[in-house]
C-alpha cells in the first residue's frame, strides 16, 4: 500500500517475514505490523513477538505487549522500534527469529502546532475521564474499587502545576500535582490507546482516560516539557550557545557591534535551522522511496530467480527429450545397371498397363451410365412417393381433425356430465327446502287452526259478556229510576253496589279481552305475511328451476346436434375406413388393416359413451319433470 513504510529485516528464519509501518508516515499515530507466511503469498503463520524501544544503542523491552501489532505512542518519539518474531507453534515445522527495525519516530504536525501553541501559552485544558474500578478523585487510596464510577473530568496542565477537577463541580475535591524532580509522572498504557496513569506522588496514582490518541499524546508530552522546564534551568545552555562577555567602560560601540553581530548569528542560525529540517524531511522521503524500491527490488529479483529457475528445469528436460542424432555417413548408394532386357521387359509391363488402363476408362464409363439411369429411376420413383406421402398427410391431417371433433364431443359429453351432477345436487337442495318448506307450512296451518278456533272462542266469551253486561246495564237503569222515585227512602241497596262492582269487573275483562284479540290479529297479519313471502319463494325457486329446464332442453339439444354430426362423421370415416381397409387387404398391408379395427374399435367405444350420455341425459330428464310436477302440487296446496 502506498501509506505503508517497510523496515529492516535481518535473521535466520525459515518463513517469509514482513515489518512494516501503516499510518502514512513516521509519526507517533501509525500502527507497526509484523507479519509471516510459510512462502511469499502463502498462508500466514502465527507469531509470537517482544517488542523492544532503541533509545541510542540501548534498547528497553516494551513490558506487556506479545502481540503482531504494537501501537506508537509519545513514548516512541526520538527513537527506533525493534520486534523479535518467532513462531508460535514450534511443531509447526518453522523456526528462526526474524528481526525487524524501524524508525527513529517524530511528533505529527498538527500535534506539534497544538503542543507549541500550548508551551507559548503556558497552559493548556483538556477533558478527560476515569477508569471504572480504579480509586475516584479525593477518594482514599484504600477505598472500595466497586463505589467508583466514571466522571467527567477536566485536567488543566500549566508551567506550575497539573490540576485534575470534575466538571459537575461536585463528586470529589481538585486534586493539584506540583513539579518535583520524579512528579507528575506519566505513563501511557501500552495497548489501550486512551488510557495512561498519572503519578501525582507516591501515593496517589489516576488512571485516566483521553478523549482521543492525539490528546493523550498531547497530555503527555505537555506535562514533561512544563516538568523539565520547572526543574531545569535553561540559562546555563543559553549561556553556552551565546555568551555574553562584560562591557568595559568606553568600549559600549564594541559591544553594541558584538550584539548586533550575534543576534544577526541568531539569525542566520535559525535560517540555516530550518534549511537543514527541510533538508531532513526531503532525505527522510527519500530513504522512504529508496527503503520501497530496494524491498520492491527484492522481491522482483526473487521472482525473477524463481522465473529463471523454473525456465531452465524446462530447458533441460526439453533438451534430454531431443534424440542424439546418428553419427556416420552412409554408404553411397548405387543404381543397378540397366540392360536392354530390363528396357523391354518395362515396355512391356507399360503397355499391359496402358491397356488395363484403357479398360478401366470404358467401365468407368458404363458405371456412369448405370448411374445416371439408376438416378433418373430413383428421380421418378421420389416423385411418386413425395406425391404418396403428401396424400398420406393429407388423409392424416383430415383424421387428426375428425378426431379432435369427436374428441370435443366427448369432452362436451363430460362437461354435460359434470353439468347435469351439478344440476342433480342443485335440485337436491332445491327439495329439501320444497319438504321443509312444506313441513313449516303444515305447522303453521295448524297453528292457524288453533288461532281460528281460540279467536271463536274470544268471540263467544265476548259475545256472552256483553249480553250480561247489557243485562247488568239494565238492572242498573232500573234500581236507579226506583231510587229516584223513592225519595224519602234509604241509600243504594247493596245489590246496586255488586252490580255496579259486577259491571266494571266486566269492564276490565272486556278491555283484557280487546287487547289479546288485538295481539292475535297481529300475529294473524304476521304469519299471513310469513306465509306470503314463503309463496314468492316457492315461485321464485319453480321460475329457476324451469330456467335450468329450458338450459337443460337447449344443451340436450345441441349434444343432440353434436351426436348427430358426429354420427355422421364417424359413419363418413367407417366407410373411407372399410374402403382402404379393402384397398391395403388388396395390397397386403398388415400394419394398415391393424389401423381401421383400431379405428373401428374407437368408435364403438365412442358410440357405447354417447348412448350413455343419452341415456343419462333422459334420466335427468324425467327428474326434472317429477321434481317440476311435485313444485307445481306444493304451490297449488
């Protein structure tokens, strides 16, 4: 890939090894791979490495990290990184330890602009978190591991000390970590990418988490350069860059000269600076492109090894399959001599020859003939078979025809089958509504009966107590004239009374009476309606049925047709039948007399089928008119 830088390999080792560098650069965000196959492009063999940091010549083991990968932090900055891979699996028939060297690493760009600007400012503040199961913020170093949770943290690194405060304002004091010669102490975790400790004294360690790899860098690296600022002086080193000599009295123009000279030395120092940095970073791209290309040229030169190896096996076994060639001269050869017996004993042999030549020509010749006369025969004799076999097809085609329609007349027979069992179960239904229905109307009608005969009844109670009213209506006209008469007698007898309480005892039952005849006529009126509509339905059910008579009588009708025609037919095809029965008999075609009792067996069966359905049909038939006959009895009744 083109963001991947490739370092320097060296060891015996039995597998195809790779250390290279992915981020795009040597900066401390990228990631180092070391990686191994059994061949070049083979499959991947699992390693097992120590990594090691080269600061000068000395090199520190990287505690904690055995894995293929190794992720460059702030602690790698100025210096090399050196992996030692070997396999994991010993059995695996590799061995070897394959050593790998890069570097030396620098601070990225935008890293080193927020660091100078936070070292210009003399602060800087970043948001930051805590581990969960490691001591809070102003807890004691022997508290519970599970009552600590995570918080929002605020750490604030300044040239006098590093403060770490919650956010919230609340959950723990501000913890403050003043500059000693061994503290604020940082480590940075060697696999996580957000985590690092910060040693605030002895006793006092935060495990903290950044909100991102930069800014944990970033941290880092902040807190150590405001360290050695606070516990280094530089004057001693500006000193020695750029003394500064005592002014004797009345030499002030020298020195005034000397200072103009040195900061013009500055100058030019800080010039010559960043050409030799330009010159730095164009020799560091150009070791990247030779570093590329001498690993690109090694791998080419291994497979153009391979290439020229491969060729010359084929070569020589290409070389061992070429015979040796015959070694001598032969002999010379030598003609026989002609003699003049030899000249004629050939003239003679040429002329036997010419001769059966000639005789050969003249039955090639006759051949010819033959064969023309044999083509003109062959010629005529296609003819009249083409001409045969047209007229076969054209019989053929006429019967596949006739068969097609008395195929269709038997699917019609079926169809018309299959109708009248849907008619059958149709009329089925139909009766049994026909004998519910009539079984409904029995019990109505003798409902009505009973209705009649207890409305009759009404009517005499009624009839008889009216009459006894009148009677009572009588009475009551009399006692009421003898009472008027009687001026001076005494009160209503007590006989007036019970009449009077007679009378409208009567009352009461007479208006009891008026409501439940009331009631009856209604349900009168309601059984009549019932009734009526039982009447349209009986009709409106004898009007259908004698639609599917008159469907049923136009279908009988067409099969009829249907039957006729293909009587017809079939008689038409019985007797071409027998015709060329009689013609092939003639001509002894067996395998023709076989086709006509086929086809005469055909329509015997076609006919047995057709009668069947004839009589099917005349079956369905009388049903019909017994079903009509017995719709037409209910209705009537």
């Amino acid at each position: 890939p083109h963001d991947s830088l490739f370092g320097v390999v060296r060891g015996e080792y039995s597998f195809h090894f790779t250390f290279k560098l992915e981020g795009g650069g040597f900066f401390q965000t990228g990631v180092l791979v070391a990686s191994a196959t059994r061949a070049a492009g083979g499959l991947p063999v699992p390693l097992r490495c120590t990594w090691k940091r080269r600061v000068g010549e000395l090199p520190v083991e990287i505690i904690g990290v055995s894995s293929n990968m190794y992720q460059i932090s702030a602690d790698d900055i100025g210096t090399r990184i050196v992996v030692e891979a070997r396999p994991a699996d010993v059995e695996d028939g590799l061995y070897g330890v394959a050593i790998g060297e890069i570097g030396p690493f620098e601070l990225d760009p935008g890293t080193r602009r927020s660091l100078d600007n936070a070292l210009g400012t003399g602060a800087l503040r970043l948001p930051v978190g805590q581990s969960r199961g490691e001591l809070g913020i102003g807890a004691a170093p022997d508290a519970s591991a599970a009552a600590v949770i995570k918080q929002d943290l605020m750490i604030n690194i300044s040239a006098d000390c590093v403060r770490v405060a919650n956010t919230q304002g609340s959950g723990g004091r501000e913890v403050v970590a003043e500059y000693t010669q061994e503290f604020p102490r940082v480590i940075i975790h060697p696999l996580d990418t957000l985590r690092f400790q910060l040693g605030v004294n002895e006793s006092r360690t935060l495990n903290l988490v950044a909100s991102s790899r930069t800014a944990r860098d970033l941290i880092a690296l902040a807190i150590r350069c405001f360290h050695v600022r606070a516990n280094f002086s530089m004057t001693p080193i500006m000193r020695d860059l750029l003394p500064v000599h005592a002014n004797p009295a009345g030499i002030g123009v020298i020195a005034q000269h000397m200072q103009d000279m040195r900061m013009n030395s500055c100058i030019s120092l800080e010039r010559l600076v960043k050409e030799l940095n330009r010159a730095m970073q164009q020799k560091e791209l150009s070791d990247r492109v030779l570093r590329n290309t001498n690993f690109e040229k090694q791998d080419l030169q291994e497979q153009l090894t391979e290439t020229i190896s491969g060729f010359t096996e084929v070569i020589g076994g290409l070389e061992d399959q070429v015979p040796d060639g015959a070694g001598g001269a032969g002999a010379a050869w030598e003609g026989p001599a002609v003699t003049q017996e030899q000249v004629r004993e050939q003239a003679r042999e040429n002329q036997v020859l010419q001769a059966e030549l000639q005789r050969c020509r003249q039955e090639l010749l006759r051949l010819r003939q033959t064969r023309e006369a044999h083509a003109e025969t062959a010629q005529r004799q296609a003819a009249a078979y083409a001409e045969d076999l047209r007229k076969a097809q054209a019989d053929r085609g006429c019967l596949q025809a006739r068969l097609k329609e008395v195929s269709f007349a038997s699917a019609s027979a079926q169809q018309q089958h299959e109708l009248e069992q849907a008619h059958t179960q149709e009329l089925k239904r139909l009766r049994k509504d026909v004998e519910c229905l009539h079984g409904q109307k029995e019990h109505l009608r003798r409902e009505l009966l009973d209705k009649s005969a207890e409305r009759e009844e009404l009517q005499q109670n009624f009839l008889y107590v009216k009459s006894q009213l009148d009677k009572v209506q009588v009475k009551l006209a009399q006692s009421s004239s003898s009472a008027s008469s009687s001026s001076s007698g005494p009160g209503p007898s007590r006989e007036v009374l019970k009449h009077q309480q007679t009378v409208d005892m009567i009352g009461e039952e007479r208006s009891r009476f008026s409501l439940r005849l009331e009631a009856m006529l209604n349900d009168m009126e309601k059984e009549k309606a019932y009734h009526e509509q039982s009447v349209e339905r009986l009709m409106t059910a004898n009007a259908r049925i004698m639609e599917e008579k008159d469907r049923a009588r136009r279908e009988l009708q067409r099969v009829s047709d249907v039957y006729a025609q293909s009587v017809k037919g079939l008689q038409h095809d019985e007797t071409l039948t027998t015709t060329r029965s009689l013609c092939e008999a003639g001509s002894g075609d067996p395998a023709a007399a076989g086709g006509g009792a086929a086809d005469a067996e055909e329509v015997q069966r076609l006919r047995a089928q057709i009668s069947a359905a004839d009589e099917a049909l005349t079956k369905r038939a009388q049903e019909n008119e017994s079903l009509k006959a017995r719709i037409r009895k209910l209705a009537v009744a």
